[in-house]
C-alpha cells in the first residue's frame, strides 16, 4: 500500500478499552491510531503515565498488532505556547516536553500542534514573539529525540492557512518542524479568503508531513462526518498524492451515537475509495 490510514481517537467513545479501540479501528481498515492529548484534566494526565502504564499499552498494541503513530497535541490551546501569564507558558513548555518524551516511549513518530499562539487570550505582538521563543524550544527537543512536529491549521486567523503556517517553519527552518494541515479548515479559509485551497496547500510543498481529512461548512469547524459538508476531496486528494504525500488521518468526533461501529466502518471505507482514485 503506498498510504498508510489512521484514525482519529475522538472517533471512538472514550470509555472504550485500548484493546477495544484498536480492535475497532483495525477491522474497519485503519492502519494506525492517532491518540489525543487534549486540554481536559483527563488526557492531560497520560503525559504522567508510569513506565508499567506505558508498558502495558505497549503489550496491548503487539497483542492487537495496531499501532498509535501520531499525536494530536490540542492541550496547548489551554496551556498555549505564547501566553502573556508566564506560568501559563512554563506549564506548556512542561506540556510540550512531555508529550514528546510519551511520543518517543510509544513509537509515536509525528506530533500535531495546534496552531495558536493564545487561545482564551487575544492575539498580540507580545504573544506572537512568546509563541516563537517556546516554539523554538520544543522543535529543540523534539529534534533529539527524532520525533517530528506538524502545525495543524486551525480555525482561527493566526494559523488558518498553510501559508501563514509556513511563515513559523521558515523562521525556525529545522528538519523536525513541518505542516499537518487539516483540508476541512483550509477548504474553510479558501472560501473565507476567496483563495485557491490548492495554491495555499502548494505553499507546504516539501513541508507537508501528513494530513488530517476533515469534513466541514463555512462557519463549522467539526461535528460532521464525510459527505455532510462541502469540502473537495477528489480534488484535494489527487493534489496530495501530486505532491507525494502518503499518510492521512480521518478526523471526526463520536457524537453518542451507539452504531459508532458502523460509523467508522463508513467513514475509512469514505476516504479510502477517494484515495483508491490515485493511490493505486
């Protein structure tokens, strides 16, 4: 297979067991599964799971032969990078050199940041230039343990873009810092900014690490599943595979439906037969 298919973990209900989860995500198709670290309390604390916690994960993992693969590390829209409250930032940096140390014990070869510099706080050129010295310091610990960071493109206007992504990557222009952008909030931008989508994701070129295949409408962000929005994935899809890249995670949300299973079976069978069109 020239692509490799992960599933977003919010997919699935949250009070699944691991086994469960991979089990699920395995029979649907999926070649990975991408774990959260959020900002609640709850995910937050695996990034303080004991060496015997992460063992066990491990051996569910070789028991199942189901990976986790990447993370999305959202837990910085709380705690952000760039907050005028310094024990907000110490606390992210903490975050940032946590979550790598997890991605490094797991096999985990791609971190997905979420691309805000405040979040709860307004934007300025203070938070901006904040944003940038911790974002320096993370790619610096990220870089020695070999694990790969990828802005994911949000919905706000600080990041919402590839472009404005790549701005941060050129500024601190390492090997481990890239683009994991999300085409549900690009298609948003495109529409918002009357832009191409595919001339913003050919600002990435080189920079891409992986993208995230997202349904979505002008105004919403997430709750959808594939074929409720109006994002072009025929034609997003065939300029990925232009431009050589070969790893994808379906991202959408458990909404408390109880035929979960039939959902994720539809929504991987969804990007799979649009990948089938030019990965073949």
């Amino acid at each position: 297979m020239k692509y490799q298919l992960g599933l977003y973990e919010k997919a699935l209900p949250s009070n699944l067991t691991w086994e469960e989860k991979f089990n699920i995500a395995k029979s649907a198709g999926y070649d990975f599964l991408e774990i959260s670290i959020d900002e609640t309390d709850e995910k937050l604390s695996r990034l303080d799971w004991t060496k015997e916690e992460i063992n066990s994960l491990i051996s569910i993992m070789q028991k199942t032969d189901f990976p986790i693969r990447s993370m999305c590390l959202s837990g910085h829209r709380k705690y952000p990078l760039g907050s005028l409250n310094e024990q907000t930032r110490l606390r992210s940096i903490m975050i940032a050199e946590k979550a790598i140390n997890l991605a490094d014990k797991l096999g985990i070869r791609i971190i997905q940041l979420a691309g805000y510099d405040v979040y709860y706080e307004k934007s300025n050129d203070e938070t901006k230039k904040l944003f940038e010295v911790n974002l320096r310091k993370m790619v610096e610990m990220a870089s020695a343990k070999g694990i790969l960071l990828g802005f994911e493109t949000m919905e706000t206007e600080f990041m919402d873009t590839v472009s404005k992504a790549m701005e941060y990557v050129e500024k601190i222009n390492s090997p481990y810092l890239g683009v994991y952008p999300d085409c549900g909030n690009l298609n948003n931008a495109a529409i918002k900014y009357d832009r191409d989508i595919l001339d913003d994701i050919d600002a990435g070129v080189g920079k891409i690490l992986a993208f995230h295949i997202k349904e979505t409408v002008p105004g919403k962000y997430r709750d959808m599943h594939f074929g409720e929005g109006d994002v072009d994935f025929d034609k997003i899809c065939k300029k990925l595979y232009e431009l050589k890249i070969n790893r994808f995670v379906t991202e959408f949300w458990h909404l408390g439906e109880d035929n979960y299973i039939e959902i994720v079976n539809e929504q991987c069978k969804f990007a799979k037969n649009v990948l089938a069109k030019y990965y073949n």
